[in-house]
C-alpha cells in the first residue's frame, strides 16, 4: 500500500519504507500473516518482563517529583518558579508515558498490578482520570484511523477525515482548510482538554470502575495542587506556573502521540483488514536516537507497539528489525520517518483533509481486503 507520505512533496525523501506497495496475491488476501511475526517475537524472548528497566524508571519519575516540590518550596516566591514549572510538566510527561505502559500491561504480568498501577499514575501523579483513557485508547488499538471506529478520528476541533471537514459549516468551516497552521498552538491547550475531559467522565454517570477511587485520586491531586501554587506565590505568579506547566505537558504529550497516525491511510467503515496490516499499515514509526526515545517514550516505535501493546518498552527497539524484515518479505508497506518529516506531514494532511475536496489519503489497496 503507498504510504500518503510518498506522494507528499513537502516530504519527499524524508520517508523510508520497507519495501515498494505491492497487490496481495488473492488466495491470501484474508489470511492473517500475524502468527508467524508473533511466533518469532515470543521465541526472542521480547515479551518477557523487564522488571529492572521500569523500576528504575518509577524512582526516577518519582524521585524527581518530589524533587521539584521540594525546590519549589525553597524558591519561594520567585519568576524563577517558571523553569520548575516546564521541569514538572517534562516530569508529568514521563509518569504519563508509564501510565501507558502499565495500562498495556507491559510493567508487571499481574493485570490487577498493572491496572493499579495505571490508575495510580494517572490520578495521582498527572490529574487524569485513567477509565476514561483506557476506554478511549482500547477503541483506537483496536482499530486505527478506522472511520467510526477509532475516536481519535473522529469529529472534534480538528477535522481529522475529509467526512469530517465536509460536515463543518460556518467560522469552523472557513478555518479548516488552513487547520494544519493550528495544530501546534492548539496542543498548548491540549493538558487542559485532557483535565477537563477527566473530570466529566468522572463527574458523568455513565459507567466507570472504581469511580471513588478515580475522584479521590483526581480531586486530591488537583485540588493539592492549586492549594500549594497559593500557598507559596501570589496569585499572578500562581496561574503562570500552572500556565505554563499545563500547556506544556499539553504540547509534549500531544507531539508525543501526534506522529503515530495522522496523515496515515483512513480506513473507511465498510472496510476489513487483517491484523497485521491493520495495524501495520496505518501506523507510523519515527527515526531518532535516545533522545527521541525518551521524548516520545517508545511511541516512535509505533507499529511494534500497536502490533504487540503488551511488549515491555525496552524491547520495541529490538523488535523493529525482525518486524521491518517480516513486512518485506510479506510485501506490507513500513512507514519511517524522521520527527519533523513526520510534523510536516501532519500539516499538510490537515490543511489537505480541510480543503473539503476528494480524499487524498484513501487507501487504494485496502479495498483489497474488504469483506
């Protein structure tokens, strides 16, 4: 399947695939190819647990926290409370990361451990309610850029599909077409959208587990949190804090997530693909070192991730090789690029998608496969 990004100028030269789309032979259009790939992987050992990696992870989220805290009391009142500020939201970024991880359950094999684990980290230490980002995340694994399907294409500040963009009317539809210029200012407010978001499932009487302990975890790290900013700096200094931690744990979280699928082929909801290339195929892996590794905390390995979600971290980067080789050999499209490649492809798309016109990014080969 040709990768939407070869086929952007803005990118050309920036996307590496595995190898050149192909038509899938007939007699195996419906055959999953995922068993043998999953068979490889368990025989390396890459599903085993890595108890010593994540430990060392939490004390360091956790030693670093409380860190901060401890600075911000000595500081007092002060401008230079902003640089603790951006620290915590950096910090912030890790314990999300962990928190997805664990919700994945790639930290420890007891699910009990990993959903507390989870929740935790998501109430106590970021503010965000872990029940209503599960359910949103389990929907999106389950089926990427599917429209119908996957929540994180579906209708909201951003027309993330053409179908979308077509339904706006008014200011919305006259700011669409140049979305793409927004996107990055709108994830300023990205940590304050996840806040709120957080709040209203909690608050909602829709079903949701352990809701008392959700709103114990929520209310008290919120609530402590606004209550020690006015404790030790007067107001003004207070909401700059909280300003400027909030919108960048915002815009590091959402760059962090942004890469893996837009501009990635939309899957339409009449349309079926196998496991492998469900989530080969609409995912997005981004080159780089440590230091991408640890911005985007193992997201940037984005298609083993959505292949196996219980795959310790750590071991992503051991499995790219054996998967790129397997999707080769088995003529699926694997899309790499590098971090900024991947953002200029972001807005393209969106500017594209938001210009209401025919849909540049629909998947010619998909209908390969549909059912």
């Amino acid at each position: 399947m040709p990768s939407p990004e070869a086929n952007s100028p803005a990118l050309a030269g920036h996307v590496r695939p595995a190898t050149a789309p192909a038509r899938v032979p007939a007699r195996v259009r419906h055959v999953s190819t995922y068993t043998e790939l999953a068979r490889q992987v368990r025989d390396a050992g890459l599903l085993r647990r890595r108890y010593g990696y994540y430990w060392s992870r939490i004390v360091v989220a956790v030693t670093a926290f409380a860190g901060i805290w401890v600075g911000f009391a000595f500081l007092g009142d002060s401008w230079f409370q902003l640089l603790l500020a951006a620290a915590l939201a950096v910090v912030l970024v890790q314990f999300g990361f962990l928190g997805h991880d664990s919700a994945h359950r790639q930290i420890f094999a007891s699910h009990r451990w990993n959903d507390w684990t989870s929740r935790v980290f998501s109430g106590l230490f970021t503010g965000l309610s872990y029940g209503w980002w599960q359910s949103k995340h389990s929907r999106h694994h389950a089926n990427p850029n599917k429209e119908g399907a996957d929540p994180d294409v579906g209708a909201g500040v951003l027309a993330f599909t053409p179908a979308v963009a077509q339904a706006r009317h008014g200011l919305a539809a006259r700011l669409t077409p140049r979305q793409g210029y927004f996107f990055f200012p709108l994830l300023l407010l990205e940590g304050l959208a996840l806040h709120v978001a957080s709040i209203q499932t909690i608050t909602r009487r829709q079903p949701l587990r352990h809701r008392w302990w959700e709103a114990s975890f929520v209310g008290l790290r919120l609530g402590g949190y606004v209550t020690v900013l006015l404790l030790v700096l007067p107001p003004g200094k207070a909401a700059a804090f909280f300003g400027v931690q909030m919108a960048l744990f915002g815009l590091l979280l959402g760059a962090s997530f942004a890469p893996n699928h837009i501009g990635m082929p939309i899957v339409a909801p009449d349309e079926k693909l196998d496991f492998l290339r469900r989530q080969v195929l609409m995912s997005r892996n981004i080159r780089g070192g440590l230091m991408v590794d640890f911005a985007m905390g193992g997201l940037n390995y984005q298609i083993e991730h959505h292949l196996f979600p219980s795959m310790p971290r750590p071991s992503l980067r051991r499995a790219q090789p054996l998967v790129r080789d397997y999707c080769a050999r088995n003529l699926v499209g694997y899309t790499e690029t590098s971090l900024f490649g991947a953002y200029r492809v972001i807005v393209g798309y969106l500017n594209r998608v938001g210009l209401r016109g025919r849909d540049p990014y629909r998947c010619p080969l998909t209908t390969e496969f549909r059912v």
